[in-house]
C-alpha cells in the first residue's frame, strides 16, 4: 500500500507539470496538511488559530491527543515569507496507558520556526523552504523534538476551477524515538474553488520509513477577502498516521 500511495502522489506532481492551466492558483485558498510547506506567498501578514484532535487505536490501546495553536507569518518581500507556530498539546493516554500508570499530559508545543521563497512565479508556482522546531515541549506529550525540514512545493491549475498541489521535503527529525532519522515526505492536493465564498480541499500525506498515510478533506469558507473559518477531517490508512484527525481554525489577515 505505502509503494502504490508514494507512486500516486509522484504521478500527482507529475500532473501538475504537464497540465494546461487556465486561472489562478488560488492562493488565497490555504492547505491543511502542508499549511506551511506550500508554494504561495501570503502578501499580507496572517494568524491563524487552529484547534486539532487526534485519535490513535494502537495494539495496545487508544490515545487522544488534542491541541490549541496559533501560526502566523509575513512577507518580507514579495517572494519571501516568514512564519511561525506555538500552541498547547494535551495528551490522553486512554484506559490501557492510565492502567499502567500513565495520566494524561499538558504542555506547550516545540515552537515551529520555517520561511519559503517563490522561485518560479507563472501560472505553475514553485517555492522552496526549510524549518526548524526548538524543543519547547514535554516527551510525555510527543513534543521535545528538534527537527529540520527542507522542502519544495507547487501550485498548478488544471480547471479555472480547480489547482493541484505537490509537496516533497526531506525532515531530520527525533520525534518518534528520540534518535534522529531522515525521512521523506510527499504531499499531493486539489483544491476546488465552488464559489467565491467556499472552496474544497482534499490531500494525502506519506511518510517514509514510518507505517505513515493521512488523507484529509476539508472546507475553506470566506467572511471577505481577508478572513476565512476552515475545517477538515482526516483518516489514517496506516498504523503510525492518526486513525481518525479533526482540524479547525480561523484565518483572517492584517
């Protein structure tokens, strides 16, 4: 399943390239998974607030985790963006954990520093970036972790409505056993513009090395052209992604 799912997001991003494209890129329109490792440049500054829930079933039981963040980020010039991200996490180890002497656990997340810059800036859009996560967090809620990222991602309209994104980035990171391993990701979406006002957003994500596939759907609506309120909801298709994933949050520009 992990090869058949890494050939289709690769053949999703090969779609993207040879497409005809006839509109925009509906930037104004942002991603759920790849909220950060995406290819358009917000020309304002932005916040988003942002309420996730997670739900693991594992062999050897269940576990929630919930969190509560804000990421934000600005332009320093128009190609190049900055941006951050700091929230709470609250794990719930659940019955089996709790019966093994496990409690629940609250603490603030590793802190999410990152920035891209657009390259290619045609009707197909392609930035590339990086990050890095400052461990401000507990192990206990899976935080603590320093990790760097680099990545590259385009936009690319098919329809006048309908984009297609595509993701690859390489991350270094401690977050799973606390020694580090490169791993690869791949991203691959569409976005569906309706109306003005309400547009859907579908994605999938794979990680290598880890039993990792999360695909998502969501809803972008927008109040005005600077603030919009989302939601999705994800599936996890492999043991290590959440078996279930809700994401909301409020977008709205300066």
């Amino acid at each position: 399943m992990k090869a058949k799912a890494i050939l289709g997001i690769l053949a999703l991003l090969s779609i993207c390239t040879a497409a005809y494209a006839q509109d925009g890129t509906k930037g104004d329109i942002r991603l759920f998974q790849s909220f950060f490792e995406d290819a358009h440049i917000t020309p304002d500054p932005y916040i988003d607030t942002e309420f996730d829930y997670s739900y693991y079933d594992f062999d050897r039981g269940n576990f929630d985790l919930y969190q509560l963040g804000v990421r934000g980020g600005m332009a320093i010039d128009p190609k190049t963006e900055l941006h951050a991200r700091l929230g709470l996490v609250h794990a719930d180890p659940g019955m089996v954990h709790a019966n093994r002497g496990r409690g629940s656990e609250t603490s603030l997340s590793d802190l999410y520093l990152g920035g891209r810059h657009l390259f290619f800036d045609e009707e197909t859009k392609i930035s590339a970036g990086g990050f890095v996560t400052l461990p401000t967090g507990r192990e206990e809620t899976g935080e603590d972790n320093l990790d760097i990222g680099a990545y590259s991602a385009l936009r690319h309209p098919l329809t006048s409505e309908v984009v297609l994104t595509g993701t690859i980035g390489m991350l270094y990171t401690e977050k799973y056993d606390k020694d580090h391993e490169t791993i690869l990701r791949l991203a691959g979406g569409a976005i569906y513009q309706h109306n003005e006002d309400l547009s859907f957003i579908g994605e999938g994500v794979v990680k290598s090395r880890y039993d990792y596939m999360l695909l998502s759907g969501g809803v972008d609506y927008k109040f005005d052209r600077k603030s919009s309120i989302r939601g999705a909801m994800g599936v996890g298709v492999d043991d290590d992604a959440p078996d279930f994933q809700m994401l909301l949050s409020f977008f709205f520009m300066f």
